[in-house]
C-alpha cells in the first residue's frame, strides 16, 4: 500500500510520514511550518512597507522639487 503524501513532511531532502514521527518531533514539525508562513508573511509584509515608503519618499522629494522651483523663480 502506498504511503499517504499529504501526510509526509519532506525534512533535509528526506521524506517522512508525519504519523510515524514521535509526538515532540510533529509538535517541531508544526512549530517549523508555523515560523516558515510567518516569515513569508513578514517578507510580503515588509516589501508592502518598503513599496509604501518608496512612494511617498517619491510625493516628498516631488514636492520639494516643485517648491525648490518656486523659490527659485522668485
């Protein structure tokens, strides 16, 4: 009988079936994966944050150019 992939956890290249690891070893594999959406949400997090900060740094030195041209105009 073939084993059940949905239920394998592939660690360093091996593959293991999460039902034949012991307790702690499934509670680390839980605490990995949790980590692991964490930091993917943190870097799409992150790059939003940095988006969003180079777009207004963008609007500021946009308005500080228009005023620097107006100062000089004058």
């Amino acid at each position: 009988m073939a084993k059940d992939t949905k239920n394998a956890v592939v660690i360093n290249d091996v593959e293991y079936q999460i039902d034949d690891l012991t307790q702690e070893q499934q509670t680390l594999v839980a605490h990995v994966s949790d980590l692991d959406r964490k930091l993917s949400s943190s870097r799409f997090a992150l790059d939003q944050l940095q988006i969003g900060r180079n777009a207004f740094m963008s609007m500021l030195n946009e308005s500080l150019s228009k005023q620097d041209d107006l100062v000089e105009s004058t």
